[in-house]
C-alpha cells in the first residue's frame, strides 16, 4: 500500500486495518501536522472512517476569527482557502477532515481550511475520520452517529498489535 493525501487512499487504508498508519501518513506529511500526529501517538485511539457525515454537525476550530482555538492570519487564511475553492471545483478526491469526538461533540483537529472552502462551495456533507480516546465514547458516537458508519470500514480492534 501507497500512501497518498486523498480520500481514495484513506479507503484503502481502513479496508486494510490500517487507517491509523494513513492519519499519521497524512500528518506528517501533506498535513504539516507533527505536533498532533505526536499527540495522537501518546495513547491507543480508535479510528472510525472515512465516514461521510453533514457537515452541519461540525464547527472549525480554527481560523482568523476572534476565540478560535487555532488563531490564524486573515491573508494567509483567505489566501488558502480560496485556492482550495479552485482546486475544489475540480478534485473530487480530497482528504477527509480529522475530528474528535468526546463529551457528545466533535472538534475538527485538522482540515479547518477544507472545511471553509466546502462550506463556500454549498457543500453539505463530505468524509470525515472521527477519532475517539475512551471506549464509552465509542459507544455513545455508535449509538448517536452509528448510520453514518454503515459504510465505513470497520476500525481495527485496538487489543490488536
């Protein structure tokens, strides 16, 4: 298996047990995210995904507004997310965002640009990977959002090695 920043090779990635290795792929490399794949790494997670969810159900994190948690530069997040737009017209093969879900809500970790530029396009949904810490929240993010999993590939067992 090849990785690549797409939502195709993220597929591919979970239907092999192994959507774990694909985020951390993802993070170190075309999502310029080391500091949250080391975050990720600390203890076992579980993966869902790609899971293709409304968008409605998720709020960015980050951007240039005031009390976002991710405070970003007005240019340059203008500038990325209108070259996202263009390039969205065209690609359908994005990467899903990352979430996680915990106390009966998501936070968008990492796709927050994607995000914007989905939501300017009139995008309602797209594919997220939902990751969770604690094992009751797997329950409660089954029992609320199990629908959307029907297509997913199955996570991994997080006993497995």
């Amino acid at each position: 298996m090849t990785y690549r920043r797409t939502l195709s090779s993220a597929i591919e990635y979970a239907r092999a047990g192994k959507l774990e290795d694909w985020v951390h792929a993802f993070l170190l490399s075309d999502g310029n995210n080391r500091a949250f794949s080391d975050g990720l790494k600390l203890i076992p997670r579980t993966f869902y995904g790609p899971v293709r969810m409304p968008l409605r159900l998720f709020a960015r994190g980050g951007g240039p507004e005031e009390g976002m948690k991710w405070r970003m530069d007005l240019v340059s997040w203008e500038r990325r997310v209108e070259e996202l737009v263009r390039v969205m017209r065209t690609e359908q093969d994005m990467p899903p965002l990352i979430v996680r879900y915990a106390d009966g809500g998501f936070e968008l970790n990492d796709g927050n640009h994607r995000f914007e530029a989905l939501t300017r396009l009139g995008e309602q949904e797209h594919f997220f990977i939902v990751w969770i810490t604690e094992p009751e929240e797997c329950e409660a993010f089954i029992a609320k959002y199990g629908a959307y999993l029907q297509a997913a590939p199955p996570p991994p067992d997080r006993d497995k090695p």
